[in-house]
C-alpha cells in the first residue's frame, strides 16, 4: 500500500487495463462523434477557431489560474496528481495535460483552451471524493481533452458571450441564439461521451454511479441507494404529462450538461449494452485507423441513436408523437439528413453528405 493510500485509508486500487493505442471513438456518443468528424472535415474551420483564438486571450485565462489555483504536481496535491496519471496511463495518454485546483466547494471539474487545452477541477471534488471517483472525474476530462472537446467548447464559451454582448441588436442576437442552442445540444452529448471515457479510466461502474450520485446530492451518500437513485431517473423520464414534457425540455435547452439522473441512467445503459465490456476485452477501434473515418457512417450513426434515443424513451410528449404515426422515430432520420446537407452546404460543393470518407486530426 502506498503512503497516499494510508493516509486516505483506501484500499489498494485493483490493476486497471491499459488501453493501448484506444481512439476517442470508442467513447464517444454517437451523436457527438458525428458532429466531431463532420465539424473537422469542414475547410476553413480551423482558421474560424484562429480566428477566435485571436479575440479571446488563452493565455490570460490561463495566468488567470496560475495566479489564482494550486497546480498540481507531485508536490502540491500528489494525491490528485497520482490519479490524474493513473487515469492518463488506463486510456494510454502519454502526456499529461496541466491539472489546476481551484477554490470552490462544489463538485466540478473543466477541461477548457484551444492551443493547450488544461484541466481545473475544484477543491470540493478532491475533498468529497474517493480515490475511484475522482479518478473517474479526472478520466472524464481526459476524454474531452482527447476527442478535442475544449476547443470546441471554448467556442460554445466565446459565442455565448457574444450573444449576451449582441442582446441589444434582434436579428444578430437570434442568430447567435440559434447557432449556441445547435452547440449546446451537441456539449450534452459530449458530456456523455466523457462520462463513458471517465469509466474506462477508472474501470469501475459502482463509482461512476456514485459520482453521478454525489453531483446530484453532495458528497455524503451514506444515506442514497444506487437502485433507487437509477429508479429516480426512469421517473425523471416518464413522469408526468404534456406539460411535464415541456417544461423539462424547457429545463434542458438551457443546460450546458445533462442532469445527473439522465447521466447515471445513461452510463447504465451503455454498461448493459455490453459496449463497456467489449472495450475493456481488447475490441474497440484504434487511433491509427482515426484517418479512415467515414462522415457519411457517423451521421448514420447519429441518426441511429436518434431514432434509439426516442424509441425507448418513456417521456410523454414522445409516446404521444409515436401513437401519432412514429414521428419520433422519424426524427433520427431527419437529423442525419440535415446533418448531412449542411455539412455539404458549410463545404460550399454542393454535396448532400452522401459520399466522402473523413481524416481526423489530432486533439489540439
């Protein structure tokens, strides 16, 4: 047993498997990997995110915590630096990203920056959570820092801005409005893309769930059980009427994250489908093949899950929609469609997303 281990008086961690040379697709939601491969194909769209590098200053933000956190090193915070290379090492990371620790006794955590993207997670999550459940934490902001995330939630950051400074002037403001709703639906799924990619690091379904759980209730869950915290999301999704439906989309729309119910219920999901195990047996796709990535298969994909999505959910206004002729089920289709006509409008050649195979590029 290590010293940090006795003094936290946890026991010895179990051996995790290393996931040698694992893509970032094998984590990734359907729905965000399509966005991913089609917003990377797209030309020009790494000089628009220059061109917002330019107006917003990385390199203040990051002086910003510099001068205001603890960076973690093996000196300061070995304990959260240790599960940070632990987590590095499950998803086969070689180099660490910065890892700051802000003042805030709530549970969180962020990966933001575009040239370098860095870690801060705040102090309440080192305090309130196991070794196992910051491990998690820590892995889930491995997997946005590894998919590319931060950057394209730095531009989520800066167009929000943008639209609050435009408030003054309708037509910018709706449009930015509208393109920030397009992102923020995206950053949901993004965030369960990092919940899974938080798994594989730790290794350990009962601590994913516990997190879920402490984000939800805090940091004390001698009194919460896991069955009937599960069971508090089936009602989350079912409940209700019509106007329950509406006022959680209305609830939804203004989120950057899912809710911690939904989260737990989803990671379950994705454990019972058998993806998880698959992985952590050997199968799942490699980064060397990251180049061979077809758009047109990922915004299949996409729609799929869509199409999935609706078909088990239990949530009333959707019942309604497939007792109405299967529109719900109809709305996987309709998205990939869309997805593809614009990629192939953004491209200006005309296409219908219909044909072409995708390169990615490496996570900034």
């Amino acid at each position: 047993m290590s010293t940090d281990e006795a003094q936290s008086g946890n026991p010895p961690a179990r051996r995790r498997v290393v996931l040698t040379g694992i893509s970032s697709r094998a984590w990734e939601h359907p729905a965000d990997r399509g966005a991913l491969v089609a917003l990377r194909e797209l030309r020009g769209f790494d000089d628009v995110l220059k061109s917002l590098h330019a107006l917003w200053n990385e390199r203040a933000w990051r002086l910003q915590f510099l001068g205001n956190a603890i960076r973690v090193d093996h000196r300061q915070y070995p304990r959260v630096h240790r599960l940070l290379a632990e987590a590095a090492a499950s998803l086969d990371l070689a180099e660490l990203p910065e890892l700051f620790v802000q003042q805030d006794r709530s549970i969180n955590g962020m990966c933001i920056g575009m040239s370098k993207p860095f870690i801060v997670v705040n102090s309440g999550s080192v305090e309130l959570l196991d070794d196992d459940e910051l491990r998690c934490m820590l892995g889930h902001e491995l997997g946005h820092l590894i998919s590319g995330h931060a950057v394209y939630r730095t531009m989520v950051m800066i167009l929000t801005d943008w639209a609050i400074r435009l408030a003054w002037l309708p037509v910018g403001s709706m449009v930015l409005r509208a393109i920030v709703a397009a992102l923020m639906e995206w950053w949901r799924k993004a965030e369960l893309s990092a919940d899974r990619a938080g798994l594989l690091a730790c290794q350990d379904p009962a601590a994913s769930l516990r997190l879920a759980m402490k984000l939800a209730g805090g940091g004390d869950l001698s009194e919460v059980d896991t069955t009937a915290f599960l069971e508090q999301a089936a009602e989350f999704d079912r409940a209700g009427d019509l106007r329950d439906s509406l006022i959680k989309i209305r609830m939804v729309t203004a989120r950057s994250h899912p809710m911690p119910v939904a989260r737990a219920a989803e990671v379950r999901a994705w454990i019972d489908s058998g993806e998880y195990a698959r992985i952590l047996s050997g199968d799942y796709p490699r980064r060397d093949d990251d180049g061979s990535a077809s758009v047109t298969e990922e915004i299949k994909a996409a729609a799929a899950s869509y199409r999935e999505s609706f078909s088990r959910s239990q949530d009333p206004l959707v019942s309604l929609l497939r007792k109405l002729g299967d529109g719900a089920a109809d709305v996987g289709g309709w998205v990939g469609a869309g997805a593809g006509r614009m990629r192939g409008w953004m491209r200006g050649n005309g296409s219908d997303g219909s044909d072409g195979e995708n390169g990615r590029t490496s996570p900034a």
